[in-house]
C-alpha cells in the first residue's frame, strides 16, 4: 500500500502548500462497481450499464460515469495524504471538476495530489484546497482532475 503523507496540524498543512505527494494504489474499476453506482444515482445510460450496446458504441466498451471518478476521492486521497490531531475534518466540497478522458471498464486508476492553498477558517479550523489528479494506467491524459476542499479543525 501506498504510504501517505502525514500532516499533523495546521502549521504542517500551510508549510505543506506547492508540494507533490505521493500516489495512490491502483484501483481497478470493474462493471460490478459501475453497476452499483447507477443503481445508486439513477443513472443508467447505456455507455455505462449495456455492454453489448457500449461494444458497439464511441468507446467500445462499457465506461465508467464521471462522478463514479469522482466519488473514489475518499477512497484513493488517504493514501496520498492523511491529517492526523484533529478534532474533526470534513469535506468542503470542490471547486471546480472535470474529466479530460474515459474510463473504460477494467481500467486501472490511481490519484496524486497537489496542496494549492491552506488556509485559517474560524473555530481553530484550517482549509485546505487540494488539486487531484486521478490517472489511467497507460493514458496519456488524466481521467479527472478535481480541486477538492476540505476543513480541518485543531
């Protein structure tokens, strides 16, 4: 497993603002996990749910939905970077996402980070912007790339 960068307070976090850390693991997204998050969103367009339509389809193949990308943040940045001493930390949201490039399934992704910005919020509390790159294995371009905000409080 990939060993992530330990932050432990605010102080650390600011010093932390410009560096690359590490990657993730590679985690390979399989047509069961796509399936289960259509079921969960409703959305079951044909390019993610219908193999043998999909084959015969732009991509060839099933893909993986955009926010499906998205939604493995939780699971992929902890081992990138990890905050430690803190009462609480919370996702603030994002502020801006998008995705140069598909996930067909079987595809095999892993994230990297780059702290953008931390910054003093009320009640002992650091914010912390934090530009995510998640990438294929073998692509030349990311599948998506997100600036993910959260707080950490002290």
């Amino acid at each position: 497993m990939a060993e992530p960068k330990i932050f432990a307070s605010a102080e650390e976090l600011r010093a932390g603002v410009g560096e690359q850390l590490g990657y993730s693991d590679w985690l390979e997204i399989e047509q069961k996990r796509i399936d289960l998050f259509a079921e969960a969103t409703g959305d079951h367009q044909w390019i993610h749910v219908d193999a043998e339509k999909a084959a015969a389809g732009p991509f060839g193949t099933t893909i993986a939905h955009g926010y499906l990308t998205l939604s493995l943040l939780p699971a992929l940045v902890p081992q990138v970077m990890r905050v430690e001493n803190m009462k609480m930390g919370i996702n603030y949201g994002t502020n801006k996402v998008r995705f140069p490039a598909t996930v067909p399934v079987g595809s095999r992704l892993r994230a990297t980070a780059v702290l953008t910005d931390a910054t003093e919020v009320g009640g002992g509390g650091v914010q912390v912007t934090a530009t995510v790159t998640i990438e294929r294995e073998g692509a030349d371009k990311p599948v998506c790339v997100a600036e993910s905000v959260s707080r950490y409080y002290f």
